[in-house]
C-alpha cells in the first residue's frame, strides 16, 4: 500500500500569485527609476578627464561673461559668473520635464520647452513652471582655465 494521497497538493491561491506579480514589477520599476539619477553626476568628468588630471576642460575665464553664462551641451553642464570672478556650475537639465536649458541671459539660465528660469546665481527658480532649482555641478578654476571637477 501507498502513503501517497490522490488528493493533489494546493498551489498559491489566485490572489498570492498577482500580489506577487504585482510587487515583483513594481520594484522593478523603482529600481528604473532610480538608477539614472546614481550615474548623473559621474559621466562628464569619467568620461572626459584630461591627462593632467584636473578634468575636462570646458572653457576660458574670458568666455563666461559676468552676470551670464555658456551651455556645454556635450557635458551637460551650464557655468556662469554671477559676478566678477565668482564661477557657478549646474546641471543643463531642467528640473520640470528635463529639456536641455537653451539660453543665459539677463542674469537667468532659461529653458526653452515651457520658460522656466533659474539663477545664475544659485540655480535657484525664479520663474515656473520648474519647482526645484538646477543640480549643481563641480567645476574647478585654475588662472584662466575652468575644468568640470
């Protein structure tokens, strides 16, 4: 004789299985999410480092005018001179729907898709429909030289 039941064995019921599909693909999601903003700040200056090791060159003192600034597309990163001889760095990427900032002028980073402005000062929002102001990023100035850190 078997100890064997003929009865078959009961499986998850239907509702574990979807709750578990169902957490499963939102960690998934979550761990999308977070994975772009944990590499942001390293591509540039990795990616881009001078021999010399004082990172990539981006511009002349000289070509950062006061109370504005210069967009480097290819790094991503805005410099300006709030005033004379101060340099600030930020991120170019709009903090409301991430466009590329298009413009510096008249003392404010301006992005072209929906006219947020921001500071040149601090990166600070001066105008909506942006609420956080832009990253800041490293930079390092050395005689006329400035580099991303």
């Amino acid at each position: 004789m078997s100890s064997a039941s003929s009865h078959p064995t009961a499986g998850p019921d239907r509702r574990t299985v979807v709750a578990a599909v169902g957490a499963a693909g939102l960690a998934a999601a979550l761990t999308a999410c977070g994975s772009g903003d944990d590499s942001a700040g390293t591509d540039s200056a990795a990616t881009g480092a001078a021999s010399d090791g004082g990172g990539t060159a981006l511009a002349r003192t000289a070509d950062i005018p006061e109370g504005g600034g210069k967009i480097f597309k290819d790094q991503g990163v805005v410099v300006t001179q709030p005033t004379a001889g101060t340099y600030k760095a930020f991120s170019a990427e709009c903090t409301h729907q991430g466009c590329a900032v298009g413009s510096v002028a008249h003392g404010m980073i301006v992005c072209p898709c929906h006219g947020s402005e921001f500071s040149v000062a601090d990166g600070s929002v001066k105008k909506g429909p942006a609420m956080k102001g832009l990253a800041p990023a490293r930079i390092t100035v050395s005689g006329d030289d400035i580099r991303l850190a």
